[in-house]
C-alpha cells in the first residue's frame, strides 16, 4: 500500500516515512565497520579538482596552491573514510586541516565540504557537542586570521577581511548545523518507527503462536478425550462384548480422523496464510455434533437456550469454549451428565453456562492443564469473560459472557480466528 501510495504520489516516499537502509540500522549493524571509500574517493576528487579551479579565480588576491596546500586539502578529504569509525577525530582533523589551509593563505573553495561533511557525520551519530566543538575552532581560527594574524601570515601584502565575510561564513556554519541537527532528528525518529514496527511485529507473532496453540490444544483436548475413553472401553468388553468393542473402535477411528482433519485445517494457515481455507471455521451450528460426540464418551449433554447470529470469532470462541468445558467434565467429573445453556440479552451478550453434577474424579487423563486459560483468552480476545468454579450445590460450573458487537481489536482477532 505505501509504494503504490509512493508511486501515485498519494504521499511521502517510503524512505521518508521509514528512512533509507543505511540510516536505519540495527545495533549489532551499526558496530560492524564500515568503509565509506565510494563517497570519500568522490569528495576527495570534487575538492581536489575544485580547489585548483577556485584557484584561478583568486590569483590575485590569495597565494596559489603548492605542495603543501594540496597535501592539506588531500588530508581534509581523505580524513572522511574514517568518519564511521572515528567521528569524534574525523570532525576535529578536518577542521583543523581546513584552518590551517585558509591560515596560509590559499584560496577559499571547496575544503570547506570536507568539513562540512564531517560535521554532518558526526552529528547523525550522536557526537553533537564535538562536531559543535569543531566548528567552533573552526570559525574562531579563521577569525582571527582574518581580522588579526594576517599581519604575520601569507600572503604578504594582505589586509584583513571585511566583517561581512565573517557573516557569510557564519551563516554558512549555521546552515550546516541546522541541516545536521535536522537530519540526527529524523534519524532517532527513523530508528525510533522502526524499533516500534519490530517490537509490533514480534507482538503479533507472539499472539499468533498463542492463538495456534490454543487452537491445537481445544481440538486435540476434545479428540482425545473421547478416544481415550472408548479405547478404555474397548479394552474393558474385548472378550466379554465384542460387539460393543467394535463400536468403541469405530468410534475411536471416526474420531482420529476428524481430529486430524481439524489439525490440519490449523496448519494449512501456517503454510499459505493468504489463502482462503478449504473448510470453514466450526461455530456453535456444530453443537448438536459436540453433544454426540460427548455421548460417544458416555456424557449426556442437555442443551437449552438457540445461539444467536454471530461474527466468525465469536462463534468459534463459544464453540470451542462449549467443547474444553464439555472435555473438562470428561476428563475430571463423576458425572455423566451436563448442561449447556446459552442466552443473549438484547443483542449485547452472549452468555453460555455449562454445569455438570460432579463430584471430580481428581484423574488428570492426560491433560494440559491448560484448558481454563486457553477459554479465559478466548474470551479476553473479545472483551468477554470467563468464570470458573465448584457450585454451592456440588458440581463445576463455567460461564462465559461474550459481546456480541466486537471492539476493534476483537474484530481484528474474528478476520484471523476465521482464516
């Protein structure tokens, strides 16, 4: 969205908006060295050649380039390959480097780019009060060559520089530091924007991981259950009833088979999370299918209350909150028999009860341990609630409140239940 926004010019470039690659750099990359020599082999040529033209121009009124003057603008420039590594140093021997050019006389001209750059480095990187520094014995030692040393300073015959001059180079000082602050600006911003989208990003894997798992655990939770409880009694009536341990096998078949089917229905999502699933996410339309699979592991389950219309989400969060409820009484009730109640108060909630007589058994059946949790976020994924405990009366009771009309978040949480 934000090239085709770029390309139509519907907004900023993306590298405005994040940054180009080399400003926004993690830590570990930033303290990996790093040679600028394209850059540098380029300002190094502009202020050799430029110089020897700014020459030609002030014959007359500055001492012509020599040996030791393009030494001075060779060191300038070529300072700048160490800019990444060495800053602080880099601003400081291009400005000194440059004053003393200009001390001696020779022609203003683009040494002051070294510097410039220099500066610029330096400020991005976080090195403000050095590259502040610098500039500052930068612009005082030209002053005082200007209006105090040229007494003593080539060349002969000089006279001090116009104040004028002083304030075109200050301004020219001015600029520089303004520009680099506002770029150092836009760089922490950059680095900030893109610690946040990682930090985002890290927060929606984590939250997806979380939403599989919990998926992972409700349908195998349920499967297993009821296969666990039939191969009991598959064993149990093998010789006495083999009749009877046929149908335990069967349905421990049946069983298997949808558990697996259900599991990979989860994991297509991983492999082509774009694509639209082959089958649709189970709601509470499937709740007569979860009381005969219930009955299947010798639970009754009595359903009173019609669900209403509901958003994919929510209608998978019931389902599957109906089903952990319905293996939890499986698995650690003594009693067969359960009660599923579902009611909605004008269009705002959903309420579902889910009631067994008990007593608990105390047996883990291979259980998690997780079921209770994985309904309570569940429900706090739609702004709902989940409570669970004994009753007054014997027995275990879990209700879940759900809304109805999602927030935005949980709307967003419906678009990925439902894919």
């Amino acid at each position: 969205m934000d090239e085709q926004q770029a390309r139509r010019g519907g907004g900023p470039p993306m590298w405005w908006r994040h940054g180009p690659p080399w400003w926004t750099r993690s830590d570990a990359e930033e303290h990996v060295p790093h040679w600028p020599w394209r850059s540098t082999l380029l300002i190094t040529v502009f202020v050799m050649a430029g110089s020897n033209f700014a020459a030609q121009g002030q014959q007359d009124d500055r001492a012509a380039l020599d040996p030791f003057a393009r030494v001075l603008l060779f060191v300038a420039a070529a300072l700048l390959l160490w800019r990444k590594r060495y800053p602080v140093a880099v601003v400081f021997g291009t400005a000194v480097a440059a004053t003393v050019y200009l001390g001696a006389g020779y022609p203003y001209g683009p040494v002051f780019v070294a510097v410039a750059v220099a500066c610029f480095n330096a400020i991005v990187l976080g090195h403000r009060k050095a590259a502040w520094a610098a500039i500052g014995v930068f612009w005082l030692g030209h002053a005082l060559v200007a209006h105090w040393l040229y007494r003593w300073l080539p060349p002969s015959g000089d006279a001090a520089a116009p104040w004028g001059t002083e304030g075109v180079i200050a301004a020219w000082v001015a600029a520089i530091l303004a520009v680099s602050e506002l770029a150092r600006t836009r760089r922490e911003q950059w680095v900030k924007e893109r610690a946040e989208r990682a930090q985002a990003a890290r927060r929606r894997a984590d939250e997806e991981r979380l939403r599989i798992a919990r998926e992972l655990h409700d349908v195998l939770a349920h499967s297993i259950s009821v296969i666990n409880v039939q191969a009991g009694v598959g064993l149990a009536l093998l010789d006495s009833d083999p009749e009877q341990a046929r149908t335990a096998l069967t349905t421990i078949k049946a069983k298997s088979k949808e558990a697996l089917g259900e599991v990979r229905q989860v994991l297509d999502t991983l492999r082509t999370p774009g694509d639209v699933p082959r089958t649709p996410a189970p709601g509470l339309e499937r709740l007569p299918e979860l009381v005969r699979q219930a009955a299947s592991a010798g639970l009754t389950v009595e359903v009173e209350g019609e669900p209403p219309r509901l958003a994919p989400g929510t209608d998978l969060a019931a389902f599957r909150i109906v089903q952990e409820a319905l293996t939890n009484v499986v698995r650690h009730s003594g009693s067969r028999h359960a009660r599923v109640h579902l009611d909605h108060d004008d269009g705002a909630t959903l309420r579902l009860r889910i009631d067994d007589d008990g007593p608990a058994t105390g047996a883990e059946a291979g259980g998690s341990g997780n079921g209770l949790a994985g309904m309570r976020e569940r429900a706090a994924a739609l702004g709902g609630t989940i409570e669970a405990g004994p009753r007054a009366d014997g027995g275990f009771r879990v209700l879940a409140v759900l809304p109805l009309r999602a927030t935005a978040d949980a709307a967003g949480n419906d678009v990925k239940e439902d894919r």
